[in-house]
C-alpha cells in the first residue's frame, strides 16, 4: 500500500455520468491485481476518501471507471489532466484465478463491470476462455475487452435479452470452471438464492461504503460464516455463499 500523488493523463465521460481516469501512477500500477481498489482524496470538502475499483493498468498507468453519485465524485469528474489528485493504494484482497481452470463465467451489473474488465482481460491474455454476462439497464454499456464472449441483458429490452442478467446464469454455468461476479448488492443477493449456486464456488467483490479503506475504522464490517469480516481488509472479493446476506443492508 503507498500514498501517491498521481497526475491525470485523462478524464472522459464515456457513459452518461460514467468517466473513465487514467493516471500515471507506476507505484501502485505495477502492484496492482484485479479485484483490488484504491482510496481516492476528492478534494478539500469531503472528509473521506472515495473508493474505487482499479479497472485497468497498462505500463506505469492505471484507469478508474466511477459512476458520479455524490459531491465527491462529481469533484473527480471535474479534474482535468494535468491536475493530480491523492491516491492510497493498492488495497483489498483481489480475485483468484486459478491456474488449471481455462473456462471463466464473469457476471456485470452495471458499473460492476469496472473490476471485471481488468480480471477478464488478464484472463484471456492467460489463455483463458471468458464468458462475460453483463447487464444494464438500457443500451448505454461500456466495452468488453478483445477476447471476451458478451452475452448482454438491458431491463429495458434494448440490447440482447430483456430482463435481469442473473436470469441468465442457469444457461451458462455448465462448463464453466470458476464464477466471479461484481455488480449491486440486490444482484448479489439474489445470486446467494439462486439454488444452482448454492453448491459452487462464486467469488464476488462487494462494493460498500468504507472509511479508511484499510481495516481501522471498522464502518465496512460484515458477517460471514467465519465471523466478523472487513470488505477493506478481507475483502472486496469473498465467496457468495460465506456471506450472511441477511445482515447486509441493501
């Protein structure tokens, strides 16, 4: 974990209310892993640091895919390149990818597919095949990395199927080695009922609110069926069905 002072290569709308970040940030980039996040100063208003899912990396540089929903990212959507910004990281526990399974299932729901990106695009320059079901609610949807199969849902019926992309899941579980997901707590929860997962290994990564971003102020804490858990420290990524998701507030 460093403290760094990163510059803005970029900072583009590339959804509505969605920006894509790239900032030159070699320290924490050539650490970093998919499933990790950093801790994000946005600006002197707000107290805490804004967590936010690295989505790619690519030499000494590292891209942030936020959705503005608050003064603080709305501030990080402001900046310019050129400016710098206060950055803490990389934290959390990552994905785990296996080295014998070759076929992946990813399930994205809407800005969930920030982390996905960067573990499906890893995974297919490993040699993996990558299965990624992504849903959202209308046709404005983010690119899927080169390599990857994109089976699409929007609840609007717009693109591919209409209805939830977790109605999907039964369809594309068959052959396939190990299951990730990331996407809104109601996506994940009604995962955790679905009678084909009960039994499976699904990692997922839980997006919470936090405090510090590194296990000391305790504001993310949830319980697991091994106790007391913190989605800074222990997490973001932990297994579907270990999570007590009658505790969660959603």
């Amino acid at each position: 974990m460093k403290q760094v002072i990163a510059a803005i290569i970029s900072n583009s709308e590339v959804l509505p209310h969605v920006y894509l970040m790239w900032l030159e940030c070699p320290s924490i980039s050539q650490e970093a892993r998919p499933g990790q996040f950093v801790m994000v100063r946005c600006g002197e208003e707000t107290v805490l640091r804004r967590p936010l899912s690295i989505h790619q990396t690519g030499d000494d540089r590292l891209a942030l895919l936020y959705a503005v929903i608050g003064k603080g990212t709305q501030w990080l959507a402001a900046r310019q390149p050129g400016d710098e910004i206060d950055v803490l990281g990389p934290l959390g526990n990552g994905f785990t990818v296996l080295p014998e399974p070759q076929n992946l299932l990813l399930v994205a729901g809407g800005i969930g597919i920030a982390p996905l990106y960067y573990l499906a695009d890893m995974a297919v320059k490993d040699g993996k095949q990558v299965t990624l079901l992504y849903g959202t609610a209308n046709k404005d949807r983010y690119p899927v990395p080169a390599g990857v199969t994109e089976v699409a849902s929007t609840e609007d019926g717009s693109v591919g199927y209409r209805g939830m992309i977790t109605e999907l899941i039964p369809q594309y579980l068959e052959g396939a080695d190990q299951v990730f997901a990331c996407g809104p707590l109601p996506m994940l929860q009604n995962m955790a009922n679905m009678p084909e997962l009960k039994e499976r290994s699904v990692q997922i990564s839980l997006e919470m609110r936090m405090g510090c971003g590194f296990g000391v102020c305790y504001s993310c804490t949830i319980k697991t069926g091994h106790g007391l858990k913190q989605v800074c420290k222990d997490g973001p990524v932990f297994e579907l069905n270990d999570i007590i998701w009658e505790e969660i507030r959603i």
